[in-house]
C-alpha cells in the first residue's frame, strides 16, 4: 500500500521532508565534466524537487554523502584533542537499488568487519534511505546479474512517471511527516527486471587465477588513475592524513581520506618495499576483490553491477569483459 | 559508543638506540599485549604509523622504530620523560601456546627481529617451556645489528647464531639466514616449531630450507609487514585475499599463510 503525489505535490512534499532532513540526491553539476562543456551528476545537498535526477545513472555514487572524500576525524590544538562533529541535521538520501545494496557493503565493512567505525556508525544512524524505482536500466548496468536490481528494506521506495509520484514509506518518522498527504492507493514498487548487459559472475575460479596472463593486458593499459575506485559504491579504502594550518602549525586535524587501490603508493610500506607494482597486479587485486575474496569472507558479492567503472575509465578498460574472459577460465 | 580512532597518550620511559636510525622507544603500557601486535603510534599533525611490539614489561611496551619517515622523523626528536600519542594493541600477535613443550626455531632478519624479540625473551626465561631454543638472526652489516644487549643474554640462554650479510670483521659469522638453516639438528622434527619473520623474499627462503629439513607447513608460523592505515579492518590497504593482515594477522601459521598473495 503506498500513496500517489502528483508533480505539483511533489515540490510541498519536498519542502516538508527539508524541515526534518537535509536532502541529498544525483543532482547536476553544470561544466565540471571532465570534458569542455560536460556535466556531471553526482551526490549532493538538493534544493528543490526538480534538482533531483531521475533519467540518467549518477556518475558517482551516494557514498560520498555517508562517508566523505576528505573528512576531519579530529582536530589538533597545542595539548588538545578533540573528536570532530559530526553532521548536524538527520538526512534524506535518495538513490537507486543498486546503491541500496551496495549500502549493505558500506555497513559491512564499517560496522562489522572489526571494530565498529565511530565516524560512519553516528552518520549512517542519522541518515534514512528513499530508493528510487529505476524506469529503464543505464548504460552499462547489470544489477539483475548481480541481484541488485530489486530492494525491500528502505525507508521510503518512489518512483516518477507521467502522473507523478507512487511512494511507500517504511519508516516511522516519514510515515508521521507525510501522513495527510497524497492519496492512498493500491500499487506495487517498479523495479528494473532486464538489463541490456548480463553478466555472468564466475563462482568457481582456479586457485592459480593470479598468476594467469590474461592481468598482463591491463599492465599497458591502466593508467592508475584510480577513477574506478572513485565511482565505485563499494569500495571503502581510506588513508589517514594529518595536516596542520599554515597560519598556525601549533593547530591541526588528522583526516581520512578516499585511497585507491590502483594508485601508486597504495601499499608502500616504512623503508621502501611496495607490493603489486605493476598496473595489471592491481587489476586483478579490485577485480577479485569485487567477485571472490570479498564473498569468501561475507558470502555474498560485493559488486552490485552498478557499471559505473566500465563508464567511467578513461582508458575504455571494461570490467565487465574482464568479468567474462573470468568465466571461461572457471573450472580449468 | 567508543572512538577507537582516539589515540592515549604514552610516556618515552627510557629510549634505547641501536644504530643511527632505529631506537628501542620504552612506553609507558598496562594492559594485555603480545609480541607481534602493534601500535598505531602518532604524532598530531604529523600522522599516524604502525609499529610491532619489540618487548612487554608489567608497565610498558618497547616499540622499535626506525626513522624512516616524517612520523617517526619526530619521534626521534623526542626524549625521556617526553610523550607521544599511540593506539592499539591490533593484530593476533604470537600465541606462546603454539611452541609451549616443542622445540621452537626462531629466524628473524632486520627489522623482522623486533616482532619476535618478545617471543624470543620469554622462552629465554621460561626455558622449561621449551624442550631446546634456536635463534638464528640475520643483519646487513655489524653497524645494523639491533638489541645488543639482549644478544649478550641469549648467547647463554639458547643455541644462538648471529649472523650479518657482509662484513670487514672477522669476528662476525657472515651469509644469510638460510645458510644456517640446514645446520640446525632438531632431536625431533615432529615436535619442532619455527617461527620466521623478516622481508618477503627472506621469509620465502628460510621457509623453503625449513621445508627441507623434514618440517611441515602447519609448523611454520610467519608474520606479514604490510601498510596498516587504521588498524581496525577498515582501511584495506593491508588486506591479502580474503585476509585482513591487521585484523585476522599478522602472524599466520605457514599453511594459511602461503595461500595469500599481493
């Protein structure tokens, strides 16, 4: 059961959740592209309705929004320490199923894998998740393969069309904001059930996969940019960083910032020795990553078929081709 | 709920220095630790840089640091009585219940011979615990050889071979690690145990020639340097496979721990 808005509903409804939440969604930010005259769409504090993207797949992911580029972990006086705030405001972000479930990914890692993570643990407590039905599946996005492509456990599902709105809300709080609103309808949540890509994940690779030749290839080709990383939903590599101000070297912070695992300096130890020096080596590392070693210790997969780093190389290096050449080494 | 990216503030009880570039820090510490666990050590606007456990005292932590960057670069600045910042114990560390009653093979090299000093120095006192101890170590040069002092002690207490790459002085053994290897007579092979820890290509080597004297893989335990950022499984910079060195590492029993590669 779920509610029915239409467009100009849609704006007051908006307006509402921004009283109790800040708003973050895919929004447009105009020129910044990588080439003259692109846009990019990526996560970011919504100010209307209309800012929200709907049509296109969001360049980089929601994880920006939990777990920052750059974030200020604690701040340095002369004898001080002092534990950085954390946001202010609850919020409200809007993403796809598969970003949904690379959530379930994020939560993993920063809350079981180990210790719980201070930082990620006061955001995530703060934040409620609204998933946006997808209409058509993107360029590049294999979320059926993956099992992605559907989600149950949001906080609010909604989904745009000609007529407006179709929502349905999980959640206590939203439940008591948009109550006397819209009208109540009888209509089940849209998701994407085919993808123009399909992928088939190898679920039994060879112990020597490591060694094969077929990482050679990426050795010329990758760049080590790191871009991948940089989309990804699920990868969660940090480095710590400590800064002080140049205006006053007594007064600092120490900062965890986003690492990738193709750019160099990724696995330098103290005195000088670096592991996986070539770009191939480091290929194989995410990639495995991706489709085995992460399921070999959680059980499940930790790519969702997003496609975002097959869009996004600037090398036309595909992960997804890579995924299949995979498949034809299984059982061998 | 806790921070545990919070670090404690630590006193320099007493520093030891070995060579120009690597000191023996003596920390103020209470609390469980083993050898092989370590310490996320720092200095506020410097950073952060994870350091073995060389020694555990009723109060204190020795940590081995070498002054290779611009964290421990300030560390060196530092004196008695001063303080820095530290974060941890972290990792499995070495369990002595592995080598209790077996007769326990140590080969370290280089800056490998911090993680298994304490190892090294409670067996030297708890000598019953052990049918036999041999120590083989491995260092570049006379000039890089660490823990003098402790050499003095364990000559008495153990079958110890020191031994450095190369060297102008006749009174030093000189070849690497691996040479000794096949002199050591074990009464038992079956109920022997090693340890190995020191570079990758080392630690591969001194394995093989353990190999070859009759011992098996789940006899062997080694312990992985990787980049440890956080510490707490978080980071990834340290992971191997499936395996978080800082969390599930870093000392491995050999049969697990050849299955994992960069």
């Amino acid at each position: 059961m779920g509610k029915r808005f239409n467009n100009d509903e849609m704006q007051k409804i908006f307006e509402i959740l921004q009283e109790s939440y800040d708003v973050y969604g895919p929004r447009i930010y105009q020129g910044t592209g990588c080439f003259s005259d692109t846009d990019v769409i990526r996560y970011g504090r919504l100010d209307s309705w209309e800012e929200l993207v709907w049509d296109q797949k969001s360049d980089y992911s929601f994880k920006e929004v939990l777990f920052p580029i750059s974030e200020t972990i604690l701040y340095f006086t002369e004898n001080e320490m002092k534990t950085a705030d954390g946001a202010a405001r609850q919020r409200l972000i809007f993403l796809k199923s598969c970003d949904f479930h690379a959530l379930k990914r994020l939560d993993e890692m920063y809350l079981k894998n180990g210790a719980e993570d201070y930082y990620y643990r006061r955001m995530r407590e703060n934040t409620v998740f609204a998933v946006m039905g997808c209409k058509e599946s993107g360029k590049n996005c294999f979320c059926v393969s993956m099992g992605t492509n559907r989600c149950e456990e949001y906080d609010m599902y909604i989904f745009q069309d000609e007529k407006g709105c179709y929502m349905e809300l999980r959640c206590r709080e939203l439940e008591e904001l948009l109550w006397d609103y819209g009208q109540n309808v009888q209509e089940e949540p849209t998701f994407v059930e085919k993808n123009e890509v399909h992928v088939e994940v190898p679920e039994k690779l060879p112990d020597t996969i490591h060694q094969d030749s077929m990482w050679q290839e990426y050795g010329s080709r990758c760049i080590g940019c790191g871009r991948c990383n940089f989309v990804c939903p699920t990868c969660t590599c940090f480095t710590m960083q400590d800064i002080f101000y140049k205006d006053n070297p007594k007064a600092g912070e120490r900062r965890r910032v986003w690492a990738s695992c193709q750019v160099d300096g990724y696995s330098d130890i103290a005195g000088g020795h670096s592991f996986r020096q070539n770009q191939g080596e480091r290929m194989r590392f995410k990639v495995l990553h991706k489709i085995s070693d992460y399921k070999k210790r959680f059980g499940y997969h930790m790519c969702v078929g997003c496609g975002r780093c097959e869009n996004v190389c600037p090398e036309y290096i595909s992960y997804i081709a890579c995924l299949q050449k995979l498949k034809e080494k299984e059982g061998k | 709920m806790a921070n545990e990216y919070i670090p404690f503030l630590s006193k320099i009880k007493e520093i030891v220095k070995h060579t120009e570039t690597e000191y023996t820090f003596r920390m103020t510490y209470v609390g469980d630790v083993r050898p092989g666990q370590f310490f996320e050590v720092s200095i506020p606007k410097y950073g952060e840089a994870p350091i073995s456990v060389s020694g555990i005292g009723e109060d204190y932590v020795d940590l081995t640091i070498r002054k290779v960057g611009k964290v421990t670069g300030e560390i060196f600045e530092l004196n008695e009585g001063s303080s820095f910042f530290m974060r941890g114990p972290y990792g499995n560390g070495f369990e002595k219940e592995n080598y209790q009653g077996k007769e326990l093979i140590v080969v370290a090299g280089g800056t490998g011979v911090s993680p298994v000093r304490g190892v090294i120095s409670y067996f030297g006192e708890h000598q019953n615990e052990v049918k036999k101890l041999h120590t083989i170590l491995g260092f570049k040069s006379p000039s890089d050889i660490l823990f003098r002092e402790d050499l003095k002690k364990w000559e008495q207490q153990m079958d110890l071979i020191l031994t450095v790459d190369s060297s102008d002085d006749d009174s030093y053994r000189t070849g690497l690690v691996t040479k000794y290897i096949p002199e050591l007579e074990p009464d038992n092979i079956h109920e022997t145990a090693a340890i190995v820890v020191g570079p990758p290509v080392m630690m591969k080597f001194a394995v093989a020639e353990l190999l070859k004297l009759g011992m098996k893989e789940e006899q062997i335990w080694i312990s992985q340097e990787r980049k440890m950022c956080c510490g707490l499984g978080k980071c990834g910079h340290c992971r191997m496979n499936d395996t978080y060195i800082c969390l599930d590492g870093p000392v491995f029993c050999y049969s697990e721990g050849k299955k994992l590669f960069d």
